[in-house]
C-alpha cells in the first residue's frame, strides 16, 4: 500500500477526475426522465449531463454513481 505525505494527498482529487462518455451522457438524461432518484443520484446525473456537454471533467465519484445505476438494470 503506497504512503503518502499529509501535505501532498488531497482527498477531493483522490479518484481523479475525467470526461464522461457519450453512453454514460445518454444513460444519466434516461434516467433523469425515467426513474425515481435520490437527490444525490439526481445531482450526479445532472452533472454527467454538464461535464459532457461542455467537455469538462467530473470526479469520479459522480461517474462510479451512473455507472452503478448503469448496472442495476
């Protein structure tokens, strides 16, 4: 297990952030109009939405949350 410094991990970029998919974009509009979420979910899909739209970078906590909802099909 790696150790790292207290002043050099930062805990928000841990995960890393990246640019959500075209199929993960398409995926949280479905679900934004069809199913029933949490306000976290809702808020994570609404983000997917914006990160692909404007090509920016999400962190990957918002992308691991639609690709669970992805998977519970």
């Amino acid at each position: 297990m790696k150790q790292y410094k207290l002043e050099t991990y930062q805990n928000c970029s841990a995960g890393g952030n990246y640019i959500p998919t075209l199929a993960q974009y398409e995926k949280a509009f479905e679900f934004l109009r069809t199913k029933d979420l949490t306000v976290v979910q809702k808020s994570a899909c609404q983000m997917i939405l914006s990160a692909y739209i404007l090509q920016e970078k999400v962190d990957h906590d918002e992308i691991h949350i639609v690709n669970e909802l992805i998977r519970e099909k």
